[in-house]
C-alpha cells in the first residue's frame, strides 16, 4: 500500500516552515503594600536572579512602577507570571506580575 510518492512528501516538508518560539517579558507591577524583602524573595526564587540582581529590579518596580524579571517563551512565561502570583496570594500581598509579547 502506497501513501504517496516521495516527491510528494519532500514537496509537504519543503512547504513547512519553522518558527522560533515567540519571547514574553515578565513584568512585576509595584503596589503600596508587597514589601521590599518579598519582592527580593519571588526574584530569587522564581527567577534565579543573584540577590544583587534582585534588589536591582526591586528598585526598578519600586520607582518606576515595574520591573522586567526575564524574558522566556510562553510557556515558561505564563508558568512564572502564574507562580508569583500563587505566592503573593499565599502571603497576602497584591503583588502582581504578568508578561508581555516583545
């Protein structure tokens, strides 16, 4: 049994193209209540930032509003937006965090 000739695949395959997965920033909101050293804590821990690195983002939410944490595919993305905002609940913090197509 014969599914079609090779030429007819090859002509499938040629016609397919690939993508490089779209890029998302992560973006923490500043808010009058999360405190600084949880802030600190979710870079840490979320995002791998050294602590240095963190309290410079920290700074970066707290002054000007927000703070990119990384940038990551979707998936990635919208897993660790999802993640901070689990643990700002748990702690009882507005901290927000989402993420946005470059």
């Amino acid at each position: 049994m014969s599914f079609g000739s090779p030429e007819s695949e090859n002509s499938v395959e040629d016609s397919i193209e690939t993508r490089e997965p779209g890029e998302y920033k992560v973006i923490l909101h500043n808010d009058n209540y999360t405190t600084m050293d949880f802030v600190v804590k979710v870079l840490t821990s979320v995002f791998n930032k050294s602590h240095e690195e963190a309290n410079r983002i920290m700074l970066n939410v707290h002054k000007k509003g927000i703070g990119v944490c990384g940038i990551y595919i979707h998936e990635i993305a919208e897993t660790k937006v999802y993640i901070v905002n689990q643990m700002a609940i748990h702690n009882s913090f507005p901290l927000k965090c989402s993420m946005e197509e470059l």
